[in-house]
C-alpha cells in the first residue's frame, strides 16, 4: 500500500508512448490535483511492446526536459530504474504510476507491455505501482476523460488499500463515455493473445519480411475476467504478481524428487 497521504506523496510517472504522448500529459495533469510532487521519467520514443527489457548494452542518456520532467532514450524499465535511483535518489517516490497507456492492456497484453513493465519496475525497486491504460479501437480516438473521471477514484480506493511488496495493481478504463461507466471492478487476467493475424511480401531487397498485425483471439465474455469487466463498461482492476512460480506443480516436482 502507499505509506503516506496521496496529497503528501511523491509519485513518479512513466509509460511507453513516450514523453509527449496524451495519455501522459493526461495521467500528469490528474496527479498535480492529487499529489505532493509529480515527476515524470517517460522514454524519448514511443516504446509499446517493449515489455520489461532492459538497455545493457549501450550507455543511456536523461534529457531534462522541464524541472521534474526527464526524457531517457530507453525502455520503460530504463526510465523507471533511473528515475528511482537516479534522478529521484534523494527523494524516493513513494508511488509509481505508468500510462496512461493509448490502448487496453488485457489478459496476455500484460506479458509484453512496456506499461506494465514501468510499473513492475517500480514493485521490484520497492514502491507500490499501478499501471493505467485506455481501452480504444486501434484506430479510435481515446477517450481520456474516462481516466480523467475514474482515475482519482481507483487511486482514492487503492491508497487505503494493502497488496503484497511483489504485487502491482493493473487498471484499465473502458472504452465508453466517462458517464457510462458501470463502476470499479477486482477481476483476474483474462485470455487474448495477439498474433492471428500477419501480412507478409517482399521488400525492394527481395527479401520476404512478416508483419504481425493487431488482431487478438480474445474471450471477451468469461465472467470474472478484465476483458469481460470492460466489454461491459467496468473499470478493471487486477492485481499482478511478480513470482511467476506456479505452486502446484513445483509441489509436483519436489514430491518427484523427494
């Protein structure tokens, strides 16, 4: 849980849109009514799928774009690691937040997104995180004032609220009318995964080249789940663990060694 008021934190925000996405200047303008001091450490370049890579093999670089608002050329990771231990080393954040992210992160959407990854940075460094993202059409327009409405909301429920140091806390809006929200939904993470379907042709090389498209094989109606909460109208609220161990079968594998 957050270990002061929400009004006397410091939050540190990132993303993967980059530092002058909307969604960005959204969750920002959000924090600013709600928080002590805001600060931002967000990549250069948009970085969506980026998942929780981390830059090893080259030397990063902190633009300071305005006072506590830094651009690094890197992953979302990259710019959550050096905000909490560069840029804010004297000042830890007492919250982590990323997003607002220009499209859902729902059921496996979590194992690639550099959104959720910005906020698991956070969890493993220490500090409670929760990543935000807007559910939208890929080609719609999203609709910001759902977050701007219901963000304050989630973030009022999970500032008294207590999860595991392990544990991050996902959040995604629906794609309705902020007015049309149903309510605050716990839910676990539910099935889609993308990759059904990809183009392929021929560069001017000749070479073949493959381009994964959009397109998710999804269940959008399985009760209890984060895809069904937002076809419905819910904001979906589900906790993420860090320990990828399934119980179960290292019980299975210790009695077999035993």
């Amino acid at each position: 849980m957050i270990n002061k008021p929400l009004k006397q934190a410091r939050v540190l925000i990132s993303n993967d849109d980059g530092i002058e996405s909307p969604g960005l200047r959204t969750l920002v303008r959000i924090m600013e009514k709600l928080a002590a001091e805001v600060w931002v450490s967000a990549p250069e370049s948009e970085q969506s799928a980026a998942s929780h890579s981390l830059t090893l093999r080259r030397p990063l670089r902190i633009r300071k774009v305005s006072a506590r608002r830094f651009a690094v050329d890197g992953t979302p990771t990259d710019c959550v690691l050096m905000g909490i231990n560069k840029i804010m080393r004297d000042c830890r954040p007492d919250l982590v937040l990323s997003g607002v992210n220009r499209g859902g992160n729902l059921g496996e959407d979590v194992t690639y997104s550099g959104t959720v990854a910005a906020a698991m940075e956070g969890s493993l460094l220490g500090v409670p995180a929760i990543a935000f993202s807007q559910v939208t059409e890929d080609r719609g327009k999203p609709r910001w004032s759902v977050a701007e409405k219901w963000a304050p909301r989630v973030l009022e429920l999970l500032s008294g609220a207590e999860w595991p140091s392990n544990t991050l806390i996902n959040v995604n809006f629906p794609d309705v009318a902020a007015d049309a929200v149903t309510g605050m939904e716990a839910v676990m993470q539910g099935r889609r995964k993308i990759g059904d379907e990809m183009a392929e042709g021929v560069d001017p090389r000749g070479e073949n080249y493959y381009w994964i498209g959009a397109r998710r094989s999804e269940d959008r109606f399985k009760p209890g789940t984060d895809l069904e909460a937002v076809n419905r109208g819910a904001v979906a609220l589900t906790p993420l663990t860090l320990d990828l161990t399934h119980k179960p079968s290292l019980k299975t594998l210790k009695a077999m060694l035993s």
